[in-house]
C-alpha cells in the first residue's frame, strides 16, 4: 500500500496556483527489497505498528515520487529512517533512475 501523499501531505498544494508558496515535506522513508525484508526491517526498527513516513518497497517509493510529481513536485527531498543505509542505496539505484 502506497499512501496517496494528496491525502495528509501536500494535498493543498493543488489547491494554489502556480507559484503561489507551497507546504515543505520532508518525509521520512524506510525501504526494502520485497514486502518480507521491510516487514523484518519494521520490526527490528521497532516500527511494526507504522511510523510517521512511509515505509515501502522501492517499486511503492517509485508509485510515491510519482504521485508527489503528478502533482507538480519538481524536487523530492527526504530523511533516511535513522539513516538507514540500504533505504539511501535503494533510492539512489532503483528510484532516482525512474526519474531521470
């Protein structure tokens, strides 16, 4: 499940022309490989109950950029749940390129 970032992210931001001053997200983000290593990942993180980012496959962070970019996003700037190394490395060789 891939959260629609309209909903409590940046859902004003369509409401504004452009150029008008946009609401800054700076969302957390914890990635894994497949559903089974986030889910292993979830709970050594002690965040198996959710967590305010999005905890996601790279195929789901690639669904959530595009969205922020349907909706006008230019830039999507985010924190590594507690700088997770693999979160940082799957978005740089699996998300980035979808957007290049």
């Amino acid at each position: 499940f891939v959260p629609d970032p309209r909903s409590e992210r940046v859902g004003i931001a369509d409401q504004h022309a452009i150029g008008a001053p946009r609401r800054l997200v700076f969302p957390a983000l914890l990635l894994a490989r497949d559903e089974a290593a986030l889910k292993t990942k979830q709970e050594r993180y002690g965040i198996a109950g959710g967590f305010r980012g999005y905890a996601l496959t790279a195929p789901q962070a690639i669904d959530l950029v595009s969205q922020y970019q349907g909706i006008g996003s230019q830039i999507f700037i985010f924190s590594a749940y507690r700088n997770d190394r693999e979160t940082l490395d799957l978005f740089a060789d699996e998300v980035m390129p979808q957007f290049a």
